[in-house]
C-alpha cells in the first residue's frame, strides 16, 4: 500500500473547522503528589507527605480536552450527580473556550471522582480512592440523555462514544446515537468497555486495547494472525468498518473490513504515566479522520499524540503542536553530525531499525539548493520517521553534468543540506546513481521529485522487492540548478 505524504499543517488547518460530538463518562480526577520519608506508626503503610494537588476533567472529558487542545471544537454530553463533584466539572468545562457541554444530572448517583496520591521522587502511583456508581442510567435519565444527544449530531463531523462503563453508555443511548448518525452520513467511533461488541453495532471504528480485545474475541491475540482472524469475526457481528487494536509500547494495529492490515510503531518515549493516553488516542483518531485523513496518517497522529501524553504526569491533554514536533521532530543530530561517509552510517541506520521508525531515502546532486528541493525534501521527510539523503560527489556531478559543475564543492553542498531540519543525515556517494547505497539501506521509503515515473527511479525495484514504498512529489515549476548557473554565469558575463 502506497505511504501517504502527511501535510501536517493542511491536516491541522482542517482539523481547525472540524466538530466532534463526544459522547461518554465524565469524571473528576484528582492527582495529591508529595514525598514518602517513612512509615506510618498506626500500620505498615507509607506515609506521603502531600506537597501539591491537581484537579482535571478525566474519562470522557479528558477526550473533550484532548479534541480542543488539538484544534477541533466539541460537543460534550455526560452524566453528573448532585454533588459538589459534578459542579467543579461543569464550571472546569465551561472554561475550555472550544467545548460546549450539556451535563444530565442524576440526583440518585454521584458525580464519578478518583483520587490518585502519587509519589514525587518515584513517579509512581501509591494509592487510588474511587468514588462512583456505575450503574445503568435509569428509563428516565435515559431518555433525557438521547434528548440531548439527538440534536447535536447534525453539527457534528464525527461523533465519539468514549465508554468507561460508568452508566451512561446504555444500550439504548448507544442505538439511538449511532442510528441516528448513520442516517445523517456521520462516522462513528467508539472507545469500548462492554465485552458485548454487538451493542455497537453499525459504528464505523472500535478502539479497543489488546486485553479488551483478547477478552472481547475470547483469543489469544498473540500473533498478527490470530488479530486478524479474531477481528474479522467481530467486525461480521458489530457491523463496523475497522477495529484498531492499541498495544502501548507495541504500537497500533488496524483491522479493516475492505483492505490492507495498517501497523504503526509506538513512537519513541519516555514513559511518566499512562492515565489518560487512551483518551488522547480516541480523541486525535477522532479529529484526524474528522478532517479528512486516511487510515495510516489517523494512526501515525495518534501514535504521536500517545507518546507526548504519556511523557506527562496526571491526565494530560495534548496540543496540535507537541504532535507536530513529534512527527516532524527537529534533528535528532546537530548539522555537522549529519554528513557522513558511505562507511560510516550503519550504527545511525541501525539504531533507527532497532526504534521499528520508517527511514526514507531520497538522492540528488543538490547543487544550488533552491525552493524545488526544499519542497521534495520536506514532503519525503513527512512520508517517513528519518530521512536520509544520498548525494553525488564531485566526481560524480562532473560525469552527470559537465566539468564545469558542481558550483559548489560536495562539502559544501552537504553542510546545506545538513542544516535543514526535513534531513536526518546526508551520505556522499561517489557512483552515478545510489543503487549501491539504497540496497545497503534498505528504505521503507523512497522519494523523487514528480519529474520522475516510478520506473524511471532508481532502486525502486529494490524498495518494493522488500516491502517499501516509491513517492513521487509534484514538483514546484519554475526552478532548475542548470537554469540558476545558466542565468547566473550569463549575468556574470
């Protein structure tokens, strides 16, 4: 399957003017951070000094702040007691500028609230106190809910089920919803905890985790086979189009219904707490393919998001330009770390292998930079996780062009190329085309300039024997190195 190129900023542009209707149980979470000295001398439990406290809207309204935190407007619909609980998330959610809420107020149930005492010095999670109810909504709140939720559908791009098995999720406000979506043309996703996924039937994408999903299907999901075999038969019963199997560190897999399996990596990150992440995973899913994106782009803006949520503390939202910066992080090296020998990158490659990210390959003589080749290079950058870039020595620009070129020597050109942040690390070659160095590399990517057929690329027979993908860019007309040297000597003269 062809690698799309992610044009982020058009994607967040999009993202911008997108409506999500979110739909599911809200809750109150507390974080009492502080430090452990000693031992309590009424029983053998630690002691935790109480430093600081946070308040955030958690469950489903952590996918509300997530949806808005990256540029999308929302409508929220859930379910609060009469409590002091269910007052501080109403006033918290009218606070967000991009979230319109409509709050039912059960009077019989409290107001969900989980409290997490957390220690400092170890980032690590001692003890959670829980306050809920989670029983079915009754006939009447029922009722009140799919009156609330009914009229907002037509306003919504894409609607989200995110389910926490608190009540409000019943089966009869799940039909009403999704029937009514369905009617309307609109997507649905639903973030499941219910082991009984024909509740959800007719909804366009279900995101379970690998243990929901073991446990849903009642297989092991332990090989990429037995997930697909599982999932075909679970998208038989809920009449859905996909399943996403989220595996934390594993990455995500897609399932669908028509169509290729879609895997992507777990991006690189340094773990500090997982509450929450399912949230932010359900919400950048939902406001990607609100805009537009296909299959692999919703998940790799998902991966992304996921690994910026979790190098958080407490349920923490996630804006539209941490995902950026890391999707198209800033070099990984310092510019005179990126030009290297053709003998002398193989850890680099590697240790980006042993990290399962995507290196793409790109080549030119790049003898006077120019707008056309920021173009190709910033777009193949966007359609892989590392870009390298092979170029012509000086031997090999004068055999492919004329003793009169290169302008600039391959020094030179290599140190330009460096310093663009699109370029992960520049490797000279001294033949006239980089078979040699793309079959050494292996790319998962390839990428010319649209100038170019598929045929006409080199080592793209190379490429696709081993799985990987030929880009072809569209070209920026108008610019050309032998035009600029033509036109710059012909001044001269």
């Amino acid at each position: 399957m062809p690698t799309p190129i992610l044009d982020f900023d058009a994607l967040a542009q999009a993202i911008s003017q997108r409506t999500v209707l979110c739909i599911g149980d809200i809750m109150l979470d507390e974080f009492v951070y502080g430090e452990v000295s000693r031992i309590s001398p009424e029983a053998p439990t630690p002691v935790l000094a109480a430093q600081r406290s946070e308040i955030h809207v958690g469950g489903a309204g952590n996918v509300a702040r997530n949806v808005v935190s990256l540029g999308a407007h929302c409508v929220f619909v859930g379910l609060v007691g009469e409590d002091d609980a269910g007052a501080r998330l109403g006033s918290a959610l009218a606070g967000y500028a991009g979230i319109e809420s409509a709050l039912v107020c059960d009077p019989s149930r409290p107001t969900t609230r989980k409290v997490r005492f957390v220690s400092e010095h170890f980032s690590t999670h001692m003890l959670r106190a829980d306050w809920e109810q989670a029983l079915p909504a009754s006939d009447e709140v029922e009722t009140e809910l799919i009156k609330a939720i009914l009229p907002q559908i037509a306003r919504a791009d894409i609607v989200l089920l995110s389910d926490y098995a608190k009540g409000l999720l019943t089966a009869r406000v799940i039909r009403h919803t999704i029937d009514a979506a369905r009617q309307l043309g609109k997507p649905v996703i639903v973030d499941p905890k219910s082991l009984n996924w024909a509740i959800y039937r007719g909804a366009t994408l279900l995101t379970p985790n690998r243990k929901e999903f073991a446990e849903a299907t009642r297989s092991r999901a332990d090989t990429p086979q037995s997930v697909v075999d599982a999932s075909e038969d679970v998208m038989r019963l809920a009449d859905c189009e996909a399943i996403l199997i989220t595996q934390g560190e594993h990455g995500m897999t897609l399932v669908p219904r028509h169509g290729e399996v879609v895997h992507v990596p777990a991006f690189p990150a340094e773990v500090r707490d997982v509450s929450g992440a399912g949230d932010t995973v359900a919400a950048t899913l939902a406001v990607s393919i609100a805009a537009g994106a296909d299959w692999d782009t919703a998940l790799r803006m998902a991966s992304a998001a996921a690994a910026v949520a979790v190098g958080k503390q407490g349920t923490a939202s996630v804006s539209v330009d941490e995902v950026r910066r890391k999707i198209l992080p800033h070099a990984t090296l310092a510019a005179e770390e990126k030009v290297v020998s053709a003998a002398a990158f193989d850890y680099q490659l590697a240790e980006w292998k042993r990290q399962k990210l995507r290196v793409g390959f790109t080549n030119g003589c790049f003898d006077i930079l120019h707008p056309g080749h920021v173009k190709v290079l910033t777009a193949a950058r966007a359609a892989c996780d590392r870009l390298v870039v092979g170029l012509n020595s000086d031997a090999s620009v004068r055999r492919l062009k004329g003793a009169d070129r290169p302008v600039q020597d391959q020094r030179a050109r290599a140190e330009v190329l460096a310093a663009l942040e699109a370029v992960d690390l520049v490797v000279i070659f001294e033949e006239d085309t980089p078979i040699d160095l793309i079959t050494r590399i292996a790319p998962s990517v390839l990428v010319k300039g649209g100038d170019y057929t598929r045929e006409q690329v080199v080592g793209h027979e190379v490429v696709e024997a081993a799985g990987g993908t030929v880009v072809l860019v569209d070209i920026l007309q108008g610019f050309s190195t032998t035009a600029l040297v033509h036109r710059a000597r012909g001044g001269a003269t």
